[in-house]
C-alpha cells in the first residue's frame, strides 16, 4: 500500500548548509510553507541568527547550530544538540563544498576538507539519524542533497564531481537497505542553481535561471521538499534535467567529457587557466 506524504508541521527537521542557498531556502519553505521547526546548520553564525530572527513566527521555531561539518567534533555535537531539543522527523544533509579548477592544483588541505564535508560527515549523520528513526519509529527520513554532477565525469571539478557520485549511490543503496523498516532516504540530484556556488564557479557569468537546466534556489528546493515528502528515492528536477541526466547516462565518456570541459574553460579562474 502506497504510503501518504510526510508531513512536517510541527516537527523538527534538521537542514546542514542551512545558511545559503539551497538550505536556505529549504529551511525558509519548511517553515512559511510546511509548518516546521528547524535545526539550522552551518559555519556562519551571523547568517544563521538572521535566518532564526527572520522565520520564527511564534508557531515555527529555528534553532541555529554554529558547526563546520569538515570536524568530526562539530559532527557529533550536530547528532547530539538536534536530538536533545526534542523528537526529530526529517534530516536533510545539504552542506557541501566544491573546488573549481584543474585537479592537480587543489591542495590536500582542501581536497581533505572537501571530502570530509561531503563525504564523512554526510555518512555519520545519515546512519545517526537512519538509526534514530528507526528507534523512534516516528515515520522520519533522511534528504541527501547530491547533483547531475555525480552522473558522469567532470572536468575542472573533478573530486566535488566524485563525492556526489558517491552520495547518489550511496543514498540509493541505503533506501533499498532501509525497506520495510519505515525509515526514507531520498537522494535529490539537482542541476546548476543560482546559488554562491554557480558564482563562485564563475558560471553565473554563463548561465542565468532557465539556461541550461539552472534553476532558482526557491524552485529547486520546493521540489527538494516534494521529492522528499512524497518518498522518491530519486529526484532530478525540471524536464530539461532529467534529459540531461538521461544523456549523461548514456553518453560515452569520450563525447561527453570535451562537451563539458568545454562548458567550464571559459570560466576557470585566472591562476588556473594554462
């Protein structure tokens, strides 16, 4: 029997990278839209005040917790403060860094950093939570944020691209696992979106909202929320996406690889460019 949508209203949810983009804006609908409490994670305390100042509406509470999820200490700490606010019904793990430009010139300091936040920390707070859902019993779920950049090779972003490869297969593997157990993790895959993290790519110089496959961030994360309340161990959002993810599925590497190097050369920053 097909289970009814998650509702939210009145429950906890926890949203990692909740200061910008994205989690931002999936923390601000779960709140005006859903009717939820949030645990705001992120490094930036400032933004993280402002967001709590702005959505508190005397229904819906924000409580910001100040983490760099790149430190196992702040990881733990994350697992234990949302717990102990009260019962917790969704966790979406959105925070994410990348690094742009050719492999080779990424130090290790921030290939380490970069792996810890998209990678590590996302596993233990996926099986901390997966394990208290299931516990509770309560109906809960996990969100793990991915991109179509983990569906193929990616020039000029090469380890970001291999830790969303990464998290796609490891959410879906998980959700099969979790069957039957009453615990959802869904795995939302989205395109470019106009976000810090276009700009500081340098393709925001490229590419508005609605050119190739970009989305706003209040559109994407409405259908962030709808993937994850409906169950769907896979969202890929908006029609022009899900083709570009179909060709980049089927696409040999050979075709596809030049195509979008070719999409970032234009934009590599200025030390990187050869």
């Amino acid at each position: 029997m097909k289970r009814a949508p998650v509702d939210f209203r009145g429950q906890w949810v926890l949203v990692t990278g909740a200061s910008s983009g994205l989690g931002r804006e999936m923390a601000k609908q779960l709140v005006q839209v859903h009717g939820a409490n949030v645990i705001a994670v992120a490094r930036r305390q400032d933004r993280l005040e402002a967001l709590a100042e702005e959505l508190e509406n005397g229904t819906s509470r924000v409580h910001p917790v100040v983490a760099d999820l790149a430190n196992p200490v702040d990881v733990a700490r994350v697992c234990r403060e949302s717990t102990a606010l009260g019962e917790v019904r969704g966790a979406i793990l959105n925070a994410g860094v990348t690094y742009y430009g050719h492999a080779l010139e990424q130090d290790l300091a921030s290939f380490d950093k970069l792996l810890a936040t998209n990678v590590s920390a996302l596993v233990h707070l996926c099986q901390h939570f997966a394990k208290y859902f299931a516990q509770k019993k309560n109906d809960g779920g996990v969100l793990l944020v991915s991109s179509m950049a983990g569906f193929a090779p990616l020039p000029y972003q090469a380890a970001y691209a291999a830790t969303k490869a990464f998290v796609t297969s490891y959410g879906r593997s998980l959700a099969y696992e979790l069957k039957g157990t009453g615990v959802n993790v869904s795995v939302f895959a989205p395109g470019g979106i106009a976000t810090e993290m276009l700009e500081l790519s340098g393709l925001s110089r490229k590419f508005k909202p609605g050119d190739m496959g970009v989305m706003s961030a209040e559109e994407c994360a409405r259908l962030a929320l709808e993937g994850f309340q409906k169950r769907r161990m896979l969202t890929v959002p908006g029609a022009s996406n899900k083709l570009m993810a179909a060709g980049m599925k089927l696409a040999p590497n050979r075709v596809l690889m030049p195509a979008i190097a070719r999409i970032y050369e234009g934009s590599l920053p200025d030390d990187s460019k050869r």
